[in-house]
C-alpha cells in the first residue's frame, strides 16, 4: 500500500512555504493525487522531489 502525506505533512517534514508548494506543484515536480477534495502526495515521490533539488557543493565562508 503506498504510504501518503497530506499538505500540511509535505510542508512540515521539507521545511517549505504554503506558496512554495503550490508553486512546485504547478511546476509538476510534485505529483500530487486527488481522494476526493483531499490533497496527498506519495512518500516515494516526495522523497524523489526531495532528491531532485540541488545540492551545495562549495565549502561554507565564515565571511
């Protein structure tokens, strides 16, 4: 059985906006699945989202 986050779940575990969701989702890099008027987006492709997204790959400047 695929394992299923709401909204509000996504948003929370990421660290991201309400916007910034949204914005990710228009862009379809995050699939979503409609039950009904209910919001999910799959465990497995959240953490596909999650993996997409770039990485810093210099050393960190004490400025």
């Amino acid at each position: 059985m695929t394992q299923l986050l709401t909204v509000a779940e996504f948003k929370d575990r990421y660290k991201i906006s309400h916007s910034s969701f949204y914005r990710e989702v228009a862009a379809h890099r995050i699939p979503i699945r409609k039950i009904g008027r209910a919001t999910r987006i799959s465990v497995a492709d959240a953490e596909v989202w999650a993996a997409s997204l770039p990485t810093h790959g210099g050393e960190l400047s004490n400025g």
